[in-house]
C-alpha cells in the first residue's frame, strides 16, 4: 500500500497563550500543499516493524513518527503481523511544513486500511493527537482551523487556487526552542484569523493574502535575516504576500500568476544557503 503524504503551510498563525502545563494554544489556518513524502507500506509475516528511509540522518525506530505511529496502533489492537514502512521523505525535515506529522498521519490511515481495523478519520486523530499536535490536522488535511493546542480541528472552505512558492533555506530551526523564546504575553499585534476566516468563506484570495500573518515569525526571523530576503525577493517577483511557515525556516509566498511563481523560483535557487524551492498548489483535504 502506498499513501502520499503531503506538507502543510499556516496561512495564518497566532498563539494566544501559554499554558500551565507549557503547551502554547494557538489559533492558526492551517493548509495542505500539494508536495509529498510517500509511505509506502507492507505487511510482513514476522512480527514487529521494520523502517527505511532515504534520509540517513533520521532514526528508523520509535523515534521516527512513522514509526511511532505504526506501534501505537497495532499494540494497542493486538496485530500479531509485522510491518515493514518505505518512507521516502521530499519534504524538508524541521522546516515547518509537517512533513513529520504527515508520515505519522498516512501510517494510521494506511496501516488501519491494512490490518482492517476499522477505524473512522474520528478514531484516528485520537490516536494522533498522541503522537503531535499537528497529527489530528494532517489526518484531516485541506484547509482548517486549528485551535488548542493545535488539535481542535474545524475545517473551512477550501482556498482559492494560487500558486504557492515554499524556500527551504539550508539551515534548519527548533520548533521547541522557537516556542520556547516566545513571549506570548508580550505579543501586542495579532494576526487577524476571523478575518481570513471571512476572506476565505468568500472565496477572496485578496482578503486571505491581506491577512497572512505568522506571530512566530517575530522570533525566529531577526535570529535568521535570510528569511526577511527571501520574502522581499518573492514579493519583488510579484507574491501577494510572502511570510513564514509553522516555525520556519521555510517561507512560502503566494502567486496569482504560475509563471511569475516560477520565475522567482528560478532565481532564488541561484541564492547562497538556498537549500530546496518548490512550486505546490494548495490542496483541498481528504474525503473520507
Ligand atoms: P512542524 O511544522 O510540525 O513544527 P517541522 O516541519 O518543523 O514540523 P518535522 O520535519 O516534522 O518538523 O520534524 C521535526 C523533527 O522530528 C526532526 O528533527 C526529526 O528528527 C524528527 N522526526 C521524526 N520522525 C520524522 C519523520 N518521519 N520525518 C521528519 N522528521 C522526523
């Protein structure tokens, strides 16, 4: 069985608090693009899970996500099989596109598919949300709201096409240490949510692209001032909006026109420090 995983990007992220138990609730509009990991997976006569990957540097036991996720299902439902994962990842690794919490989340679907377990989207996310806040969404998958800690899912209309621009730069970034460095408290401009909410009801691309608005940015981009250039350059190329995704470091920026979308690609891979440039449209969420 082999399940597309696929990244997701904030077009709005705002944290309202933190909690007492550390945790931050945020409210963010969450959504799919169309790039991907894929999970491919196989049931094995010989007990226990078995995974690859092309990316030597991740672990390939309860460490991974993946992983993870297969064992929390079929301990919990007494699968007496093994099963063997192929994971091949595409999308950058802690880069604030998901790409971990989207392998988790294909893994509950494919291997409740596989063992015939029955479980419906509801049952899954359960699960999920014990293994990330991020993994209820990435089951999911479209455009929604994301409130709590990020695991109370309310799905909106889906976004106009556009063409969406993601620039991985070279380095990486913690989400831990970004949570950690923010002081919500402090924040005095928020993103307006209801207001893309709005926007995005009335199919307005304006109305969603006037309000993207990512508060972790206020972190993470003065530690990093690749991400402010790389925004200019996607508006200079003529991105209605340009700001950061999740905790960064990906920017993506989003285009009316697909050409000018790729023309702006073409120039930020001749960057120094440019690790991987994708082009995606954004994708509507699994029916199940
Ligand atoms: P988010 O946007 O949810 O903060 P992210 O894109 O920043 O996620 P991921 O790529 O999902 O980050 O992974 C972050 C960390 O999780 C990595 O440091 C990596 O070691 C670990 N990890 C475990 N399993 C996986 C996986 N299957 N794919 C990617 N990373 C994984």
């Amino acid at each position: 069985m082999i399940l597309r995983a696929p990244a997701k990007i904030n077009l709005g992220l705002d944290v309202l608090r933190k909690r007492e138990d550390g945790y931050h609730e945020v409210k963010m509009v969450m959504q799919t693009v169309a790039m991907f990991d894929t999970v491919e997976l196989t049931e094995t006569r010989e007990s226990g899970i078995t995974l690859e990957t092309n990316r030597s540097f991740l672990p390939v036991n309860e460490n991974n996500l993946a992983y993870k996720a297969a064992s929390l299902l079929m301990q919990e439902f007494g699968v007496t099989s093994g099963l063997h994962i192929r994971l091949q990842k595409f999308i950058p690794v802690a880069a604030g596109l998901a790409g971990g919490s989207s392998d988790a989340a294909a893994v509950l679907v494919g291997a409740s598919r596989l063992f015939g377990l029955g479980l419906t989207p509801q049952d899954l996310m359960v699960r999920g949300k014990k293994i990330g806040a991020d993994v209820p969404y990435c089951i999911l998958g479209g455009t929604a709201l994301a409130e709590g800690i990020g695991e109370i899912l309310t799905p909106l209309p889906a976004m106009p096409d556009c063409s969406i621009l993601l620039a991985k730069p070279s380095f990486s970034v913690s989400t831990k240490e970004i949570y950690t460095a923010l002081r919500a408290d402090e924040l005095t401009d928020h993103p307006d949510i209801d207001g893309m909410i709005q926007a995005l009801r009335e199919g307005d691309l304006d109305g969603i692209t006037s309000r993207c608005d990512n508060v972790l940015e206020r972190v993470t981009a003065p530690r990093h001032p690749m991400i402010g250039q790389l925004e200019e350059e996607m508006r200079s190329f003529g991105a209605a909006v340009s700001i950061m995704s999740g905790s960064g470091p990906t920017v993506f920026g989003i285009f009316k026109d697909p050409d000018a979308a790729l023309a702006c690609k073409a120039a930020l891979l001749e960057r120094p420090g440019m690790g991987k440039v994708f082009a995606a449209n954004p994708m509507a969420g699994r029916r199940f």
